[in-house]
C-alpha cells in the first residue's frame, strides 16, 4: 500500500515538473515567438519612419517639421498590427553624434534618429519560470544623407578651380560667383584684358594671367569634346563616364559658344522658376517640382601645372536665368556650399538616402 502512494507522489511529482518544463518550453515557443514579431513589427516602424523623415530635411525648418510630421503620421503599427506606437522620439543631427529633438533651424541636418522605446508585451506562460508578466520591445533606426564620393550621372561637365586646398568649400563662401566655363580671351577694347569679364570670384591678376597666358582659354569643359555629348550633361544629366574624388577629369578644349549658351539657358528654363535672380529668394519660394538650377560640380586643382586635375570633391551651385553668349565672357554660377547637404527636391543626385542604424 504505502509502495502504491510512494508511486502515486512520485507521478505527482514528475507530472508537475513536467508541466512546469512545458510551461518554459511553452512560453518560449509562444511568447518569444510573439517578441519577435514584435521586434521586427516595431524595427520595421523605426527604419520606414526614420528613412521617410530623411527625405524630408531640405536645409529648412519646414523640412524638419515635414520630418516630424513623417514619423507621427505613419500608418505602421504593432502586436500584429493592432496597436499603434507611443512614447516615439524623433531626433535631429548634424553630425550622426549629437542629437535634438527640437533643432531651432533646418540648416545642415542630415540625420533623424527614430526611438520607439516603450512597447510593452503581456507573457502568458514565461512566468511560470519566473520572468516578469511583461517584456518591453524596443527599437531605434538611424537614416540619413550621405556624400557620394563618385558619380556616374547628374555631375555638370565643368571643373571649377580650387581657391584652397582644403575642403569642404576649397576657398569658396556662399554666393561667391565661380566660374563655370572661362573665356577664350578678356581681350576688348584694343586689347586691354578685362577683369570685369571673368566671373567675381576669379577677378585677380593670378586668374586674369591664366587667361593672358592660355592656360585657361577654351577651357572648362571636362570629358567630353563634343558639342552635343556636353549639351546631354547639361540638359538631361547624361554622363558616359564617372568622376570621382582623387581621380583626375580630362579638359576638353573648345569655345562651343552657341551650343554651350543654349544648353546653359535651357537647364534653367526646364525649372518651374526660371528667372529668380536669388538663391534664398529661389529655396524658399519653389514649389515641389525638380530645382533644375541648383546642379553639383566637381571642385579641382589648379589647372596651371596639369590638363589632367585632380578632383578633389563637389559643391554645388545655383545657376544664373542667363549666361553671356559672347565667348570672351565667363560662364559663371553662384555658389551654394559642399555637396553634403541636403537639396530637398534637387535633381541633381548629390546625395544618398540611406539607413545607417
């Protein structure tokens, strides 16, 4: 008798750890399982929200409310798509290292960090082995716009000079007036060379020199000799070769004057404003069309000592409603800053959205 209950206490006892073993292997089929949708539910939030808040940064603040705006209308949710997210943080950099949830101006942000940090999920059989009756899901993603450092479309065929040597303006401030093509000669007026023929940036006896000593004739052109392969630069961003930083472009001879004076005008007309002389005036009064005037060109060395420049990075600049079609007259465009700001709805490729954590 006492053999029969010793048996009976020991299936007892073996039948309760075997529940209690089902219940962990239970809780981590069922509820680890459900974290995991979880997780990926709300990783997936924080990386579509964080890439669709990037897009939005233009240099402005109405980019970053759009940015903010980005994250708290969209539509992703969790817990099998039942419930929606709260406690979300939207921040704000610079520099990818410090951070803000309330930037007091738009400019040079290229970074959103998306936190959904408290995500709290019921466990219905892991607390039989101990654990908490909840497990908190959280997530964080990183998207941002990032500089290229090579292009095989969208970079204008012209190769300003380097002032300096150092980036990320190589000498430049914004609105100085680079120049785009130089003039086959500054010659007028009986041969006097004329300063006021080369564009403001570039009006000293070094560059007026270039001009007198031939270096800089017929020259700003890079890869490409003829007149309609330059012409497809220029209007539709068509490249059949690819730049890059530290690599060297080829100058192309030739004074094209008609050609190069129609395609210049003619990028410029293809934006929805075409005759805004100011580039603060142009950004902060366009619509959401392509900006067509606003294209990036690769900075070189100084041409004196070489037909091969090195690259040494891209800036972008604004062009002008119009450009001189006398060939002794530069062809010139504002200068905007370094290619590794955002443009907002530019054309010109200068940037790459990309999710970075």
């Amino acid at each position: 008798m006492r053999q029969v209950k010793r048996r009976k206490g020991f299936t007892l006892l073996t039948t309760a750890i075997c529940i209690i073993v089902l219940m962990g292997m239970l809780g981590l089929v069922i509820d680890l399982g459900r974290s995991y949708i979880a997780k990926n539910e709300t990783q997936g939030f924080t990386d579509a929200a964080a890439m669709a808040a990037a897009a939005e940064l233009d240099n402005t603040m109405v980019g970053i409310n759009a940015a903010k705006s980005a994250v708290t209308t969209s539509a992703n949710k969790w817990y099998f798509n039942s419930k929606s997210f709260t406690g979300v943080t939207t921040e704000f950099s610079t520099d990818n290292s410090s951070w803000s949830t309330a930037p007091a101006f738009g400019t040079n942000f290229r970074y959103v960090r998306v936190t959904a940090p408290t995500n709290s999920l019921t466990t219905y059989f892991m607390t039989a082995l101990g654990a908490p009756t909840t497990m908190n899901v959280a997530a964080r993603s990183v998207a941002g716009i990032k500089l290229p450092t090579s292009f095989p479309q969208g970079v204008f065929p012209f190769s300003p000079i380097a002032h300096s040597m150092t980036g990320p303006n190589f000498g430049y401030t914004k609105g100085d007036e680079l120049t785009l093509l130089w003039p086959s000669s500054t010659e007028s007026n009986g041969g006097n060379q004329k300063l006021q023929n080369l564009c403001q940036s570039d009006r000293t006896q070094q560059y007026l020199n270039m001009v007198k000593d031939g270096s800089g004739a017929d020259r700003g052109y890079i890869m490409e000799t003829s007149a309609s392969a330059i012409a497809a630069a220029i209007e539709d961003d068509k490249m059949n070769y690819t730049v890059t930083v530290g690599g060297t472009v080829t100058l192309a001879g030739g004074v094209k004057t008609t050609d190069v004076y129609n395609s210049l005008n003619a990028r410029s007309d293809q934006d929805s404003s075409p005759q805004t002389q100011n580039y603060d005036t142009y950004i902060s009064s366009h619509d959401s069309s392509p900006m067509r005037r606003v294209v990036i060109v690769p900075i070189v060395e100084s041409l004196n000592t070489t037909s091969t420049p090195t690259v040494l990075g891209f800036v972008k600049v604004f062009l002008p409603p119009d450009q001189p079609h006398n060939p002794n007259k530069s062809k010139c465009a504002t200068y905007i800053g370094p290619a590794d700001t955002p443009t907002g709805n530019s054309a010109s490729g200068d940037n790459f959205l990309r999710l970075i954590e």
